[in-house]
C-alpha cells in the first residue's frame, strides 16, 4: 500500500513538473511574434509537430528564404515534420500550386523546385501553362504524357482542394508564413527574417508538443 502510494505521488510530481514546463514554454514565447488560428486545422503528421511553410513560387520573399528553410532543416526539432503547402490566394497562383503538386506526383528531384524558383526570378522566364510546365520538366526527362497525366490527376486535385482550405483556414494574408500544429501562425512580418522567424517556430513546435 505505501509503496502504491509513493509510485502515484511520483507519478503525480512527474505531471506536475511537465505541465509547469509546458507553461513555461508557452510564456517564452513573445506573442507579439505569432498568431493563434481561429479554427485549429487538423494535421497530416501524426505524432510529429507539423510545421507548414505557405509559400508562391513567384513570390520573391519566399525565393529568399529557401536558404533558411534549408538550413532549418538540418537541425529542425527531432519532433516536427517540414510540409511545404503552396497558398492559394488567386488564380494566378493556382497554376503555380499545381505545378508544384505535378512535380511532387512526378517524383522530380529536390534540384526541380531550387530551379522552377530560379528560373522565376533568377532567369525572369514565365511559367504560366501547361505547354511551358511541360518544356520546363522535359528537362528531367519526364515526358509530355507523363507531365500532363500528373497536372490533370485526381491526386493532384485533392492536394489543390486540400491547399485551399489551409489557405484560408490559416488567417495568413500573405506569405512566406509558417503554420504550427494547425494552431500558431508566423511569418517573418511577425517573427523576423529567415532563420530569425525559425527561432520562433523552434518555440511553436515546443508550445504545441507541450499542450498536445
């Protein structure tokens, strides 16, 4: 019975201190540097802390942080999973959030995105339409078949349904913006520039795990 007894105090002392920890966590982080999300969006990670970056190929402030994210991820937090979801604010950056989805169905290498950025606002080239997706993807040797079977797919159109919903259901009005466990909303307009802003998603991500 006593030794019942002090196994439950333990236990009860170990709940203790992690809740006081993850109220902790939750004052370390500046408010002023996030928002909350009116209707917490659910997660497509599971156990991992989702961390979501909205972004637009053709947007310039997102090609600038990609070195950040890049770096970012090589020492993210071991509990957070990196998911890029392209915003769908207009229909002129719905083809883009296609063809970003198309490369993903494909499998194109990791290089084909560095790329498609640069050749947005490296090499000033318009890629706009399919014919243009196509000549650009040709380029690592997927076929005009191949490429418009993907851009046209069921697949891709429920990532697209999927992107609209997180785009609006988000309150960012703009991007680069980085969403946390469907809950806390950062960019760098509220947080910082590139690896400034990831110094309070490292925060987020340890917000969320502790009130999970």
């Amino acid at each position: 019975m006593a030794q019942t007894l002090r196994t439950s105090a333990f236990a009860l002392g170990i709940a203790l201190l992690m809740a006081c920890q993850g109220e902790t966590i939750a004052q370390e982080v500046d408010s002023s540097k996030f928002k909350t999300v009116s209707k917490p969006m659910k997660v497509s990670t599971g156990e991992k802390i989702e961390v979501v970056e909205l972004f637009w190929f053709g947007c310039g402030h997102c090609f600038a942080l990609e070195p950040s994210v890049k770096q970012w991820l090589k020492n993210k937090p071991e509990n957070a999973e990196f998911v890029k979801v392209p915003a769908l604010f207009s229909k002129r950056w719905e083809f883009h959030g296609q063809a970003f989805y198309t490369m993903e169905a494909l499998g194109a290498p990791s290089q084909a995105y560095d790329d498609f950025f640069a050749e947005l606002h490296v090499k000033r080239s318009n890629i706009n339409t399919l014919d243009q997706l196509v000549a650009f993807l040709s380029n690592y040797d997927f076929s005009e078949d191949q490429i418009t079977s993907a851009f046209n797919s069921f697949a891709v159109d429920s990532k697209m349904r999927n992107a609209r919903k997180i785009t609006m259901n988000s309150g960012a009005t703009g991007v680069p913006a980085v969403i946390v466990d469907g809950k806390y909303l950062t960019s760098e307009q509220l947080a910082g520039k590139g690896l400034q802003m990831f110094q309070v998603v490292d925060q987020l991500v340890s917000k969320a795990a502790a009130e999970r």
